[in-house]
C-alpha cells in the first residue's frame, strides 16, 4: 500500500464492510507486517501550508464509520531527515468518514532525532492517543547527544497544537 504519500506498508487485513444505503460500517483488523515513512518534512512548509480543505462525504461514505484495530509490532520504521525510528503501536481507528478518531498508544523503541544539526538518541518515547473526540496524540519523547563534555538532552513534550521542547545539559550551560 502506498498511502498516504510518503508510506509504503505492507498489511495483513481482516475487514468486513456491512450496513445499508443510510449506515454503512468497516470493522476488522489490520496487522501492519511492513511499514516505511520516509516522506521529507520542510518545517517551514508545513507552517506556512494552507489549510486541508474538509473533504465532503458522497455517496456511501456519508453515513461511513469505523471500528477498526491496528497492530503495528515494532515493524513502523521512520526515515527522513526529522528522524531515523522504528516503532511499534496498538490502536483503534473508530468514527466516521468525515471525522475519524484514532485512540490507542504507540511506542518508540529506538531511533534518532536530528535537531539543529545535532543527532540525538532516542532513550524513550510514547505517544497516547487518548482524545475520543479527535485525533490529537499526547507525546513524550526524551533524547540525547554529547556535545564536547556536555550531555545535552532534549525533551519534547505536548499535541500537535503545542509543542513544549527542553533542552538541558550535565554539567549545566
């Protein structure tokens, strides 16, 4: 599969697509055997991006919704030039066509940042998708680098609406 644009994956499904012409529902189970995200991130791009325009449901998909776990066991690997990651993740797609909600929780379990021309190493990190509402994870991800005699450590923390980045170091700067 190779969506959205920048993922390539391969799946092993179980999905059952039932309803009538008013509700229609998709259930099952996705395992994720495969996955590479190597999309460029261009952070300034991205902040000066339009918008997405809200897609209008047609058809069968107006009365559309979820119920659909995925399984992701360590096989999601990152690379791009934000980060080089593997992770692993359980997580249940639920709502609708127009407003689908992601809930569960995703682990990384090693990797590099890259920030202000330094690489960091991931000792941990999470993200909880928690909100029933929308897809809005809650993340913690704590890496470090050595920087002569300095161990720097970079923490970043929040949503996608607000980000809270730390620097600190041992000895103090």
């Amino acid at each position: 599969l190779r969506y959205p644009e920048g993922l390539r994956s391969t799946l092993d499904a179980s999905l059952r697509f039932f309803g009538d012409g008013d509700r229609q529902w998709v259930s099952g189970r996705v395992d994720v055997l495969q996955a590479l995200w190597n999309r460029r991130y261009d952070v300034a791009s991205e902040l000066l991006a339009a918008p997405a325009a809200a897609r209008t449901a047609t058809g069968l998909s107006e009365g559309l919704r979820y119920d659909v776990k995925v399984s992701i066991p360590g096989t999601l690997k990152i690379d791009n030039n934000l980060a080089t990651l593997q992770a692993s993740a359980d997580l249940d797609l639920r709502g609708t066509y127009d407003l689908p909600v992601v809930q569960g929780r995703a682990q990384i379990e090693k990797g590099r940042v890259y920030f202000q021309g330094n690489t960091y190493v991931i000792r941990r990190g999470t993200l909880e998708f928690a909100d029933p509402q929308r897809t809005n994870p809650l993340f913690d991800i704590e890496a470090e680098t050595r920087l002569r005699t300095y161990r720097v450590t970079l923490r970043v923390q929040g949503t996608l609406d607000r980000v809270v980045p730390t620097l600190s170091s041992d000895p103090p700067l």
